[in-house]
C-alpha cells in the first residue's frame, strides 16, 4: 500500500507540480506527518523532490524529471488497455492517436508487465452498440471533439421536434448513451444537449469562450437524465400480461421495466396485472402494439380505446 502510494505522490507531482503537505494528506486521505516520512523516504530513494517554504510553498519535482510507469500492476495496465475503445475512437477521429497512445504505453511497460497488458485485447471486446442497429451518424463528430478540446464555439444547423433551428453553442464535452452521441452545449445561460446525428451543417468558429469553472460533465449527464426521465413519463397505464408478454414490457426502458418487476403472481390464465409509466396516448400505443395478444390494456379508458382503434384498422387492412 505504501509503495503504491509513494508512486502516486510522484505521479501527481509530475502532472499537477507544486502540492502542500495538507492537499496531498487530503488526497490519499491520511495525515499530514505521514505525508512527511513518505516525501523523506522518495529523497532517500533518490527522487528529486524539493520543498519552497512560505504561504505557496509545497512540495514539488525538478523541473524536467519524469517517472516511467514501472509501477503498474497487472490489473492497472489491463485497466488501461480495456479502456480504450477501437469504436468511439474511430468516431471522435482518434483511433490513429489511440493506438499510437498504446504501443507508447506498451514500450514504457517492464517486460513482465507487458504480456498482461497486451493479453486485455485478445480476450475482450467492447461492443457499445445495441442489437439490430446501426452505429449513430457521427460525421460531425471529430470537428465537435476539436471545439471542446480548444474551447471555441461552433454554429450549427438542428433538426429539433420543432424543425430546423440554427444555433451558437459553446461545447463542454461530448457522451456516448447507448451508441449514440451528444454533445453538451451552453447556449447563453442555459447548458443543453444536443444529439450528433441531428446537427445538418456544422462551423467551428475562431472564437473562443471561458468554460464554466466547477462544470463536472459526468455530474451534470447524470442529472440531466435523471430528470430527463423523471419528466418523460406524464401517466401510466394498467395491462394485464402474460410471462412472456411481461419479459417483453422489461424491454421498453428502464422505469417500465422497474414497474414491470414488481408484478404479483398470474391468475389461472397465466396473466398479472401491471401498473407502468407512458409518456403519452400514441407512444405507449405504439409500445403496447408490439406485445401483440400477450398483453390487454385496461386503463385509461382513453388508451384502451387508442388501442382498440389500431388494432381494427390493422384487422381491416389484413381481412
């Protein structure tokens, strides 16, 4: 644990440079003393780290050194290898730099270590991409990458739900959500997302913008779709379901799979009753449609009789 947490007091030094003693007690979460005995043990090992006195001063390195990465264990280096995906790299215009990243990694590896590593990518493949579909568009994507990592605003032309709109977003980082990819954007006050394959035509600008300080794009993503699924679902619905009607519902999103878990046991006809969340008439009609005759919906009224009306215009067209 301890030579563990040597090498990472090196690698901070080297990528943050100045730390006092209390932010690297902070980091590693023990004392400031032991922070002591750990920078006195890494002079004697011969590390270059030197202490500036004063209300600034810290702990740093001499300027120049570098640590090679000798001190990752197996499953550190495995980590790193997993954690590169060949297809979303390719999409954000970096497969070239990802794979140049590896073989670097890989080189900077002792040679026990690099059998492990390099063992990751015959064993494991990361597919993000759901059945029966097709990766999103993205040929926007690698200009949008770009614009975030220089922080210069783009102009873009989006298909929304109400048409085609034109907009100056400020781009703070891009995501990956089941295969497909947004971009989060600012838009005056307002941070919004916007999905890649819906943007028409695209301009990165020369002009640049302050990124909001504390803005955490993980945060942020998991609020937003919190929240984003909290106000899809404006009512529910009661069915009553067969088993297999019932595994079918658990594939129709995670809140009507989550109420679709908590069915009782079937009556004498293999049925139960269920009580999900809909996000309208026609998007649960069109959901409930594909349950076929193993599923019957018995309220709202107003749903039922949408259902009804489909399934005799489909009768009708089929008679």
């Amino acid at each position: 644990m301890r030579a563990s947490r040597l090498l990472s007091i090196l690698m901070l030094l080297q990528t943050r440079g100045r730390m006092s003693a209390e932010a690297l007690a902070a980091e590693f979460e023990v004392s400031v003393r032991t922070i002591y005995r750990d920078i006195d043990e890494l002079s004697a090992a011969g590390a270059p780290v030197y202490a500036e006195r004063g209300r600034s001063g810290g702990f740093q390195l001499l300027d120049g050194y570098r640590t090679r990465l000798t001190g990752l264990t197996d499953a550190e280096a495995e980590t790193l290898f997993l954690g590169g995906l060949g297809g979303p790299a390719a999409q954000l215009g970096l497969s070239g730099a990802l794979a140049n990243a590896q073989l670097k990694l890989l080189a900077a590896l002792p040679p026990e270590r690099q059998q492990a590593a390099e063992r990751i990518g015959q064993r494991f493949h990361l597919d993000p991409i759901g059945w029966y579909r097709n990766p999103d568009e993205a040929r926007n994507l690698p200009s949008i990458a770009q614009a975030v990592w220089r922080e210069r605003r783009v102009r873009m032309r989006y298909e929304s739900w109400k048409g085609l709109v034109e907009r100056e977003v400020e781009p703070l980082g891009v995501v990956m959500k089941g295969g497909d990819w947004y971009v989060v954007g600012r838009v005056g006050e307002d941070v919004r997302t916007y999905r890649v394959s819906n943007i028409e035509a695209l301009e990165v600008t020369d002009e640049g913008f302050e990124r909001p300080k504390g803005f955490d794009l993980e945060a942020w993503w998991a609020e937003s779709a919190r929240r984003f699924e909290a106000e899809l679902y404006t009512a529910e619905a009661r069915l009553r379901v067969t088993a297999s009607g019932l595994k079918r519902l658990r594939g129709l999103g995670a809140a009507v799979a989550a109420a679709a878990a908590g069915a009782g046991e079937p009556d004498r006809d293999g049925f139960v009753v269920v009580t999900v969340p809909i996000e309208s008439l026609d998007h649960a009609a069109n959901d409930f449609l594909r349950l076929g005759a193993e599923a019957e919906v018995l309220e709202p009224p107003a749903l039922r009789a949408r259902m009804a009306e489909r399934t005799a215009a489909m009768a009708a067209l089929y008679s």
